[in-house]
C-alpha cells in the first residue's frame, strides 16, 4: 500500500523514483517524480525495533524497549518557499508484528473485516511537516516509513 501510494496513478501521468544515497544500509529513501518535478518522498527506517519474544511475533515483551525515531533532513531545490508537507505514515508495534500494519491510519488486517480497510482512530493522521528554507526534516520511528507528499 504504501509503495503504490508513494508511485501514485500511473495511468495518469509519467512517474520517476530515484534513490537517495543515505548514510545507513538501516535506512532508505526514494524522490518521485511525476513529469520531472518532485512530488514525493519516501523514507524507510529499518533499524530493528520489536515487542515481541526473539522477534517472532507471537508472545509480548512485558517490557518492550523504548522506541528510537530517527530525524532525516532533505534539501529540495524545487521548494522555492516554505509549505506545508502532507505525512502519511506506515506504522506498526515493530518489525515483528503481524497484526496492527497501518498505513496512513488504515489498516488491512483480515480480523477486522476480511482484509478490506478499515480506519483505526487510535492511530495519528493528518500530519504535516514544514520546510524551512527548502529543507524538508522528518522524525521516522525505527521499523516504520514515512511518506511525504510535496504538491
């Protein structure tokens, strides 16, 4: 769901993704690029983070660590003033989990209603970050992606 957000209606118009090179091989980001301009970005934080027994998904830590979230700061030349970036976020209780996949709030999970999406409102939406003179900064919570809609 979250990569055929970030590619977006590719009947529409001609979508490009490059990579940006990142300090980490724990961390991931693509631009998207829709007719050659900028209109997305998305920033994959895979640093390990789970809540559950070796990781397996089964049997609840009783006292999972805290949570790291990472800040990644992009330059965007195309951002001539400062605006508001819409954030829509693939979230999760960690890297182990198998129920409780979100994204953007939805989730798929089959208990709820045989995998159609439902919204769950215990998880945040609606967020937006500000550029600062052409820099976009982002927090993204360890074993999660983010993605930022630039239009």
């Amino acid at each position: 769901i979250g990569v055929a957000a970030a590619l977006g209606d590719l009947t529409t118009s001609s979508v490009s993704v490059s990579c940006i090179p990142m300090s980490s091989d724990q961390e991931a980001a693509y631009a998207i690029f829709e007719r050659g301009n900028l209109k997305r970005l998305m920033v994959i934080n895979m640093h390990g983070y789970n809540t559950t027994k070796d990781g397996a998904g089964t049997e609840p830590l009783p006292n999972p660590p805290r949570r790291m979230s990472r800040g990644f700061s992009f330059a965007a030349r195309d951002l001539t003033r400062d605006v508001s970036i819409r954030v829509q976020r693939l979230m999760a209780n960690g890297s182990d989990a198998i129920t409780g996949v979100t994204f953007d709030g939805w989730s798929y999970n089959w208990e709820l209603d045989n995998g159609k999406p439902v919204r769950l409102h215990n998880v945040t939406t609606g967020e937006t970050v500000r550029s600062e003179q052409g820099v976009i900064t982002v927090m993204v919570p360890d074993s999660s992606a983010a993605l930022l809609h630039l239009e």
